[in-house]
C-alpha cells in the first residue's frame, strides 16, 4: 500500500475556492453548524486560528518558512490585525487584488487599514512565489500497485 504523507496536499480539488465559498458549498449540503462555523485551523498550537497566522504572515512579510521567535510588540500587532480581518474581507480582498484592483478601492470595499491590504498584496506575492516552485515527483509503478 502506498502511503503519500504530506505528499497528499499536492492533492487540493478545492484549493482554487474561497473559505466563503467553501462555507456555502457545506451549507448547500445540509453540514452542521458546529462544523461550519467552527475556525479554520492547522493546529500549530492550542486554540490557533488562520486568521491569526495570516496576521502573523503580515507581519513577517510573507509566509512564515522556518520557526520563528516573535516579540512582544509583533505580537500584540498580529493581535490587532486578526481582530480586524474575517474571512469575508479577507476573501474581498484576495479576489480584488487577483484582479489587479487598486489598493485604494481594495481599502474602500473591504473596510481594512491600507497596512494590513498592503500586508497581504504582499503575503500574496510571496506565497505565490513558493508555491510555483517545481515539486521532485519520483513515484515508481511499483509503490503505486
């Protein structure tokens, strides 16, 4: 039996949706509550949330590749700017900027301090970059039968 591991994330058949549109899809298919509105979460540690990682990313300036020591004031900052996004604004935005909109009216729409919208332009940027890298495929015939 083949085992994938972390490979199985090059596996994604809903990657290209929004978080919102993901909640409409579990909607549509009569999904619990608690499931639906329950905070995204890779569990990095004991009541994490996405939104809070997509704070600490701006204030990183980009995905966060290797462990990284926090101080007090970036913390307290990445504090404020979970507090301000919600996955609506934050899916307003992205789509915004995947159009190419510019910035002021990203900041008008979607009610966000212009820091954090330029924060995730750049997150954004950078994310895209790391994941356009080439991934090594090596499966054999024989670990797949």
């Amino acid at each position: 039996m083949l085992h994938f591991g972390d490979n199985l994330a090059n596996f994604k058949p809903i990657e290209h949706l929004y978080k919102t549109d993901v909640i409409k899809i579990a909607r549509l298919l009569n999904s619990r509550d608690e499931v639906i509105n329950q905070s995204p979460s890779a569990g990095f540690w004991e009541n994490q949330e996405d939104l809070e990682d997509i704070a600490y990313w701006i204030i990183n300036e980009g995905p966060i590749i290797v462990p990284k020591q926090f101080n007090d004031m970036e913390i307290a900052r990445a504090e404020k700017i979970a507090k301000k996004l919600s996955w609506k604004k934050l899916d307003m935005c992205l789509k915004m900027i995947s159009k190419e909109d510019d910035i002021e009216n990203i900041v008008r729409t979607v009610e966000l301090p212009i820091e954090i919208i330029n924060g995730i332009v750049e997150i954004t940027k950078k994310a895209k970059k790391y994941k356009s890298r080439k991934i090594l495929v090596s499966l054999r015939k024989e670990d797949i039968d």
